[in-house]
C-alpha cells in the first residue's frame, strides 16, 4: 500500500499531510495559497510546486478535499448526495491523473425545499468517526460557515450550514456595532455566556443584535465586553435550531479556540462535546482508500 | 398660536416643514446634513443656515426630533421611558433657547432584561395615531433599524428594534451573498414571498441566508431574484417575533417602498397594513404643542 499525500484546500490556505500505509503523519505542510489565491489561476503548476517530491515514489495516490472542487477551483467535482458516507465518495472521486490524483466530492443536501451543501467537511466527519469509532452521532463543524450534521450507519443523513463566523465579521466590522466593540478581544465567558442564554430565549438575532448596542448604551456591556456577548449570541442562534434533548453527545471538530466556546455553549444545554482538529482532515482522506 | 418649525435631524439627513397653527404643511425642506455630515460639529450653525428665515416671525417654536438628541448629536436629550404619551416627551423637551428650540426626547424601553432604544420614530408613531384617530394599536417603522411599538391608551406602552435594513445592507454588499444578488434589484414579488414564507418556518436567519447561496449554485434563484428572497427572508424574520393572531391591523411609517413590502408580508400573515410617510413626522411635533 503507498503512501497517501493528503490534501486540504480550501478557500484561504492549502495544507498537505504525507500519511504512511497505516494513516500516521510523516511530514505536513501549509500555504496561503487557498483556492482564490493560486497565482494566474494555475492550479496544476500550484500543485506540482508544493507536492511534486511527495508524489516521486510509485505508486503514490493524491486525494484531495475542499473548496478545489468548487466551480472556483481545479476541477468542479459534482457533490454526492446525501445519505451518503464513505463509500459515496469514493465512487464519485473526480480524478486529474487516473490512479494518482483525485478531487473529493463534496457533499449535497437536497431532501428539503432548499438545499445545502459542504465541501471538505464531510472528510472531516468520516476521519472523526474513524478517530472516535462512531458510526452515529452530531457533528458541528464551527467556522465561517458552520455546520451541522446528522450521523447514521456510517452515513451523513443530512445536514445543514450556519454563517456564524461571517456574521461576526460582518457585524463586527461593518456594522454600527462596530463602533463599541473590540472584535479581537480575549473570550470574557460571563458575557458570552450572557449572550448564549439572551438568544435562547428566542427573540431573533435581527432584534438581539441590537441589544448589544442598547447594552452598550446604557453601560451594562463594555467594548470587550460586547465582543463576547456577540459571539455568545450567534453561537446561541445557532444552537437553538438543534435538537440537544436528552443530554445529547456533540463532535465538535476544527480549531481549538472555536470548539472551546462551542463546547461552552453547549453545556449550557447539557449537551456532552469531544473535540478534534486537523487530525480528521487526515484521517479522512486516509479512509477514502482501500 | 405661532408657526411650529417642525425639524427631524437624523443620522444621514436634516429635513424641516414650516406649519401653520392648523398644522397644515406650507414649506418643506431637506438637506443631507445629517448629524455625521455636519460641518466641524456646528450644530448651531448648521441649524442657523437652514432655518434662521423661518424662525424670524416673533413667538416661532422649533421642534427637532431625531438622532440630533443622540450623544453625538447637537445636545444630548436623555431618554423618556416606556409607557410614555406625547405628555412624557413634552415634559422631557430639552431646550436649546427657553420656549423657541427645543430638542425632543427619544424613548427608551427598560421593563425587560435588555434595553431598546428609539430616537425620532416616537413622533412619528404620535403622529401617525393623530392622522389615524387611533389611541392603540400595533406600530410598525421600517428602515435600517425597524421599530415595532405596541400603543395602549395613546402611549407607547414597549418597543423593539430590529436590525433588518442594516443586515440587508451588510449582506447585500459585505458576504459571500454578494457575489450571486444584485442587491439594487426591482423588488420580485415572487421571490420576496417565498422569501417570507421561508422565514416562518423558523429554520433561523444564519441558516436561511446560506440557503440563499445554495439556492443560486442549484439554478434555483437568479441574482435579481435572489435580492427579492433575501428581503423576504430578512422582514419574514423579523415578523416571525410579532404577535400577528387574530387579523391584526398594523399601522406602518415609512418610506412607501419600504412599507409596501411590509405590506405584502404581512398579508401573507393575514394582517391589514396602513401607511403613512413623511406626514406622520410633522403631525407627530404638532401635537407636542399646546
């Protein structure tokens, strides 16, 4: 069995891993050279520049994940449909070089009146499920774009996305909450866990982002403060639309300082969380071959 | 009686009627010297410029209304709070020159966990409840921050702002959104009801604004349509936190455009809508006189 260089590129940066027969890392790499990056576009020349002395030995097989499958990317690579798990992928690998370089699909959710899609996620779920031996389960993927997905049999049932992070930024930036928050300051968890119950009780985040200004206002949240709060608030909003009865297990994978807050927010509702990181990436791709 | 001078100096514009003691309008002006375009901070003069003519008969009053009472306005009215009538903001007016300018208050509503704040919209609800003879009912004010207010008994008895114009205007232009939606489109009918009934199925906002992205990769929304849904999306939201049982009547203060897309959502929810614009403002600073 050869080894497996494992590729994630997405939007912003491209990050490879060189995995041995049995899934172990030897060796990973990373640029800024994400999908709206590639220089003239040339995604072939990119790639052979980051990769070309992992690929020498025979018999050395590519997978790659995330948004180079997009309509922006290398290749489009039509997403497979959900329920789909491991097995999916591999039947609709798009490859560049049969046999040696393939792009992964992404992931379509069309079971209802409007559909959702991933890309470079689902990786992350089966390299989880992998890692943690699970082949039912919730998984939150927090980011930009969150999301949520339903585990059953090995298969992804259906899933949904969240533009909490881009929200943040948005608000944060470009909002008139801008002017009376720190958007880089430190988690306080008292404010963000103030933030989390205020969006639990259901009043629409189009009224309780303006709380933080009238908060603001009347000197009940300060500019550090205020960050937090907002966070707490979109992180709430998005756990609202959850079903977490019954003391509910969460996989929750991507970088620490995120899944830390999911992970607050979600023992608020006695939800139980385990956390994984780039670690999934890999193992994902790694069970895509035989 | 004297003339009134009738003034709603607010965030982006300055616009001021001259009325007669019946509180008919003979002049009208405006200015795009809102209170963040006014030269060096002058507020005095800049109020000087526009109005000295107007204010030249003996025994002229002005009344201002609007962010110009904000703390970065011309001088900071505090808030009267909730439940408040005309009553409360008269006693509340802050005078510039004793019994000739006068700065009305905003309103502020305090009763729950988080405050809400108005500025300029209290008037034009008074106003509105005078040209309709109406002592209660339910207040709608569209805009970059809306205002829904529940009136008993002639005052403003709680509020809520909702961030709708704002995050229309952020997503439009700021997110991933504003690559696929041509944000300056004709309003789609279609496509802003499927909008709103998308809303009320309670999906959330995070979630339901990436449907928007999905719904263009899938060929299932133009770019003109697009803008139309997310509108529908972004006021179906903020209806969804208003108790419209029981065939309410909703009373709506805006811009026409704005109002008669109000009027078409909540239609949908089987509530009647009547509008007023600009007229609500002046009959609103008339009835704080004598």
């Amino acid at each position: 069995m050869p080894d497996l260089i494992a590729v994630d590129w997405g939007t912003s940066s491209l990050r490879g891993a060189r995995l041995d027969a049995e899934g172990r890392v030897l060796e990973e790499k990373s640029a800024p050279l994400g999908i709206l990056n590639v220089p003239n576009g040339d995604f072939a020349g990119t790639f052979a520049a980051q990769f070309t002395d992992w690929m020498k030995p025979a018999g050395s097989v590519c997978l790659i994940s995330g948004m180079a499958g997009s309509r922006q990317g290398w290749v489009e690579a039509p997403y497979a449909a959900c329920p789909a798990g491991p097995g999916e992928l591999v039947k609709n690998l798009h490859w560049i070089e049969p046999g040696r370089i393939a792009i992964v699909p992404g992931l379509s959710d069309e079971q209802g009146d409007v559909p959702d899609v991933m890309r470079g996620e689902e990786v992350q779920i089966f390299g989880a499920m992998r890692l943690a031996n699970l082949k039912d389960g919730l998984f939150v993927l927090p980011g930009t774009h969150s999301k949520w997905a339903t585990v059953r049999g090995g298969k992804v049932m259906g899933f949904r996305t969240f533009m909490t992070g881009e929200f943040y930024g948005l608000l944060g930036q470009h909002s008139i909450l801008a002017r009376t928050l720190e958007a880089d300051a430190p988690l306080d968890e008292a404010a963000f866990l103030r933030g989390v119950t205020r969006a639990a009780a259901g009043e629409g985040l189009l009224h309780n982002a303006f709380g933080v200004r009238a908060l603001g206002l009347f000197g009940r949240l300060t500019p550090t403060e205020s960050a937090s709060y907002l966070s707490g608030l979109l992180i709430g909003e998005e756990m609202r639309a959850q079903d977490l009865s019954g003391g509910a297990e969460v996989i929750a994978i991507g970088a620490p300082a995120l899944t830390a807050r999911y992970a607050l927010a979600l023992g608020q509702r006695n939800a139980r969380v385990r956390s994984f990181g780039a670690e999934a990436t890999w193992a994902g791709l790694r069970a895509l071959l035989p």
